[in-house]
C-alpha cells in the first residue's frame, strides 16, 4: 500500500512540476507579446496567441491578467528570445527557443545540457537547414467542416492541413502556413469564429532522423532535459 501510495505521489508531483513550467513558458510568451506590442489583446495578435494558449493549458484567468500587468510595468523583465542549435546523439538536429533575461546563464546551461547527454552545440546556422519555420495552429477536430475550411484558408496562406491528437488524444487538424502568414491565417480563424486549441510559430523538420528505440530514447532524454530548464521555451529535433 504505501509503495503504491508513494507511486502516486510522485506521479502528481510530475504532472504539477509539469504544469508549473507549462504556466511560466506561457507567461514569458505573455510578457514577449505585451512588450512587443501593447497589454491589450485586440490590437496585439501575439497577445491573443498567447492568451489562447493559456486557456487551452487551463492557466487561470488571474494569473493570465497578473502576467500582463507585470509585463506592461516599468519594472517588467526584458526577456531576449535566443534560439540555439545542435546536435544530440547520432547526429539527430536540435533547436533549442529560450526566453532569458540573462543569456550567459541560459547559453551556459543549454551547452551542458548538450554535452552531459552526449550532443553537442553547433554554430548558428549549423542545424537551421533541416528546418522551416512556420505558423502552426492546432484546431478542434469536432463538428469541423475541414474540407471546406482548407479550401477557404488557401486563399489566406494555408500551405497544409494534417490530422492529428492533443495530448490525451482528441482529434485535431494542425493547420500549417508560412511564417509570414502567421497573422493572416490567425484573423481568418478569427473571422470565422474558430479559437484554435494552441497557435504559434514552430520549427518544422524537413528532413528526419530515425533510430532503432533504445538510441530513439537517449534523444528524447536530451530534449526533456533541455525542456526541463527554465530558461528553455520550446525544442525541436529531427527525430521520427
């Protein structure tokens, strides 16, 4: 029983360690919008992203509105976004997003990070051209007319529309489109009244990497570590 109990008990601390650090990512990603632009959502789409994304993590609402009111005060952190690249075992290419206020601590981290798990940093540019940027937008598959919304949204930068799950395995479409159709493709969601699940900007792999599982496994204990620092935003790998 008391095995079974400190099972428990750990796994809940995983998933609120996991949660915590989902909030703080988004709450940079608030504080970045709100610098940028202004703390009022209907006029900073990056704010509206950002927003919508906290409401798809169950970020409470007063939490959301404190990360704003932090970010439009003078005394708000100036985070610098810093994109970093590498390699981990086996060659497989990595990019690493980080939004830190102290980027010698950040660089520092993300290196040994690399290194203790057997990758390492490559050079800017090193990586990048197994990779395209893109606007990614993750949509309800429910009650969805996908034909005709991927019709419509060609003429609004649309460059595909694939199937996919959320995390506990819903059906979803990821609607995908060049980086510079990003606002585009967002105030045609909009203006049909669809509020994407998630939205943002990825690195999309255009070349991939496969690896018999147990090599697969030593990549992806690299990528959770890299997850794990609180400097990291978001990490992307060629792995398949």
């Amino acid at each position: 029983m008391g095995r079974i109990f400190e099972k428990r008990k750990t796994t809940m601390f995983a998933r609120w360690d996991r949660v915590s650090k989902q909030f703080a990512r988004i709450a940079k990603d608030i504080a970045i919008a709100v610098k940028r632009g202004s703390p009022d959502p209907e006029s900073n789409p990056a704010l509206r992203r950002a927003m919508l994304n906290a409401r798809a993590a169950n970020m409470p609402k007063d939490r959301v509105e404190s990360a704003i009111r932090r970010a439009s005060g003078q005394d708000a952190v100036d985070y610098q976004e810093i994109v970093y690249e590498g390699y981990g075992p086996h060659g497989v290419a990595i990019v690493v997003e980080a939004a830190t206020d102290n980027p010698t601590r950040t660089v520092a981290n993300v290196r040994s990070i690399f290194k203790s798990h057997g990758g390492s940093m490559g050079a800017s540019g090193s990586v990048m051209f197994s990779f395209r940027r893109m606007g990614v937008f993750r949509l309800d598959a429910k009650g969805l007319d996908a034909d005709a919304l991927e019709l419509d949204l060609i003429d609004h930068g649309l460059e595909e529309m694939l199937a996919g799950s959320g995390e506990k395995g819903e059906a979803q479409w990821v609607v995908r489109c060049a980086f510079g159709d990003l606002g585009r493709v967002q105030k045609a969601l909009e203006e049909r009244g669809i509020h994407p699940v998630s939205s943002g900007t990825e690195y999309v792999a255009t070349a991939s990497t496969e690896l018999p599982e147990e090599q697969g496994k030593g990549v992806l204990e690299l990528v959770d570590a890299l997850e794990q620092d609180d400097d990291v935003q978001r990490v992307f790998h060629t792995l398949v």
